[in-house]
C-alpha cells in the first residue's frame, strides 16, 4: 500500500526506558543518556513478554520496573494473539501500548517510531521476506503518530529485515566517525533535525563503513505521556 497521502507513516509504539550511554560510546559526541529502537541499546516490551518465547524474562522486566510478570506475559500474549502487538516488539496503537506500561511498568515510557512516507514505500518494498514483521504490518497501515507528543528527533537505524528489529549507529560506534562529517547527535543519542539524520543513515550505509550492511534510514521518535 502506498504511503505517500501521510508526511511520516507510524511504525509503531514502544514501551521502553532510556539507558546510560554504553561504554564503547564517546562521551564526547553522545548524549549521557540515549534511547533508541535497536534492542541492543534500550530494554522495550518485546519478545520476551509472549508466554511460547523462550527467552530471559527477568532481566528486561527488572529494567523495565514490571511489577508483575506473570500477569504481564499473559496479557501480551493476548494482545499479540489480538493483533494489537506485533513481533517483535511493537504495539500497533498508543492505546495499547499505554495500557500496558500503565498497568505493568508505570516508571516506563512511551516512544512512537515514525518513517517519511517515501523511506516507508521503500522499506515495504524491500520487505517480502519480512511481511508478517510488526513495523512491516505497521506501516502497511499507512496511518500517521498519535496526536500529544513531544518529538525528540531522529534515531539513525538499520531495518533488521526478517528479524523485524534494528541496528543503531550507536550499536557501530559511528559517532566519531559521524562527527568528521559536522554530524552530532543530541539529546538522548537522536539527531535533532531529519536533515543530519539523512545524512548520517546515507554514511552508515556506505561500503567503507564497519556498519552492518542494510536499509539504514533516518525514523523519527516522538514520545507520549
């Protein structure tokens, strides 16, 4: 489905807490406290939280403050069985998405992912292998964010494809390598404007780079109470 009647295309919404900046990173260029879609960087609802997903529990639920885990797998469980989360960590609306953090880990929050409708055409057109992927079945929807957030910029990601998650230019440690371009990030690890962001993804996706190869892309984040 064509997405070119909506500016910037929802991929979804993410329960999720920003992190300490990672060692490996240069305190320099990145911001003390960084959030991004790449699981690599942040502890989200995910995969974890579906009760026939053999993966650690406790970790991501103890990041995340879950006050009750059982109760939490059983309802993401559900809501994925209703088609109101997709795999492997998106939820398809802020409804859902802030029902669960309400409900089972209030000290979180609430990021929506966003890709301008041309960057979402080409995703979706690259993304056959990938069509039961939850940002794939996301921007199908052709819809755009929810009203009332606050945008926070753009995190520069490679689409994991079939695997249906991400890959930071934090998780490369291309910040220094960025900087050498005029190319900063700024709060929370995000470039503030689409302009660097497109920039900095046309870089990580260049050959020369130690980034892994794919769809690098600017996708912009906007947060919710």
């Amino acid at each position: 489905m064509p997405t070119s009647g909506v500016s910037y295309v929802a991929a979804g919404y993410f329960v999720s807490s920003p992190v300490p900046r990672g060692g490996y990173s240069n305190a320099a260029l990145v911001a003390d406290e960084v959030w991004s879609a790449s699981d690599c960087q942040a502890p989200r609802f995910g995969c974890w939280t579906l009760a026939w997903v053999d993966e650690d529990r406790t970790t991501p639920a103890n990041a995340l403050g879950v006050t009750d885990l059982d109760a939490l797998v059983a309802w993401c469980t559900a809501a994925f069985d209703a088609e109101r989360m997709g795999w492997p960590d998106v939820f398809f609306s802020l409804e859902a998405a802030r029902e669960a953090r309400d409900r089972f880990a209030p000290s979180a929050r609430l990021f929506g992912l966003a890709l301008r409708s041309d960057h979402a055409d080409e995703l979706l057109a690259d993304a056959d292998d990938a069509s039961n992927v939850g940002v794939v079945l996301a921007l199908r929807r052709a819809a755009p964010l929810a009203d009332g957030g606050t945008p926070r910029g753009f995190d520069v990601l490679c689409w994991d494809g079939y695997g249906g998650g991400f890959h930071s230019y934090l998780c490369n440690s291309l910040e220094t390598e960025l900087a050498t371009l005029g190319l900063r990030s700024g709060t929370l690890g995000l470039f503030p404007n689409e302009e660097d962001a497109e920039r900095a993804a046309a870089h990580a996706g260049l050959e020369t780079t130690a980034a892994e190869p794919g769809l690098w892309m600017p996708w912009k984040v906007v947060e919710y109470a």
